[in-house]
C-alpha cells in the first residue's frame, strides 16, 4: 500500500483537466519518472506555481478534477510527485478508476465540507492524515483540526490496499 497523506496543496477549482495535469506533449516520456518535471505545467490559476507541488502529498480541489483525455499520465504524475490521494467533489469517471487503479485515492466530498475545508485551512500549512481503516481523513494546520469520514469500500479499498490493479492482480490471481 502507498503512503497517504502529507502537506496540502488547495487548488480552488472546478474542471481541472488532464492536460493542465500533464500537457499531452510530454505523453511520449518512457518512464513516469520522466513525467515528474512537467507536473501541472499549464495549470492557469491565481497564485498558483507549479513549484507549489513540491512537497505535497495531498491535492484539494472542486468539482469535476481529471476531466478531457482518459490518459493515465495524470494520475502517474500525481503519483510520482508524492501525491497520493485527491480530494474533490468529483473527479472524471475515468480519472477517478485511473486513481484506484494506481493505488491511490479519489475522495468524494460533498461541497459544504469542501467550503469548510478551503475556509479553514486554504492559505494555511495544512497536513491530512488518513486513516484507511477507519475511513477518516484528518486535516491539522493554523490552530485547528477537522476530521471527516470519507467511502473507502469493496474493490476500491482493495486495490488500495494492493497498491493499485497490477499488484492486486498478481496477489489474487
């Protein structure tokens, strides 16, 4: 199982979509470790660098993240980057089963929670710690805390817990 969890990087956004995750121009790396450089590269947001990666393990968001392409070179990116867990109120349907097929997660908040969250923490050093078992996501920073449950069940959980498709496949069949 991956690492879940670390620093909070708030991307105050709906739509972001594959190619401001990994231009297309860079699909043609060999490895996923050659995709690290190019991590969110045409990403247009205020105040945002994609310097501001560096470091993080957690990536909260809006509506809709992982939309245009089908491509597995978003999550692959995220993922060599460190960042192992995305947080949204929804994510492109194949983005979303990329995630889990990777190992990683895809949490769903509906978006009062998601207001609390960028009201409470956005702008500050923020950290999540996650308990798979529990199902409990916990964000610490500027004096405060905030848990919430999240759904981690069935297969999602359990390609979680091999570390994404190919290791479950090898582990079960």
């Amino acid at each position: 199982m991956k690492s879940f969890g670390g620093k909070v990087l708030f991307l105050d956004r709906s739509d972001i979509n594959t190619d401001e995750i990994i231009p297309a121009k860079y699909l043609n790396e060999n490895s996923k470790e050659d995709l690290k450089p190019y991590i969110m590269e045409d990403l247009k947001l205020s105040g945002f660098s994609p310097a501001d990666t560096s470091g993080k393990g957690v990536i909260v968001t809006r509506a809709n993240f992982g939309c245009g392409s089908s491509r597995e070179h978003a999550p692959w990116v995220l993922e060599v980057n460190g960042i192992n867990i995305v947080i949204g109120e929804s994510f492109a349907r194949i983005f979303r089963q990329n995630m889990y097929n990777c190992g990683m997660i895809a949490a769903e908040f509906p978006v009062p929670i998601l207001e609390e969250l960028f009201r409470d923490f956005k702008g500050q050093e923020t950290a999540l710690t996650v308990d798979i078992e529990k199902a409990v996501l916990t964000f610490t920073g500027g004096g405060k805390t905030t848990s919430v449950p999240f759904v981690l069940k069935g297969f999602e959980k359990a390609l979680v817990e091999a570390g994404g498709w190919i290791e479950y496949v090898a582990a079960h069949y």
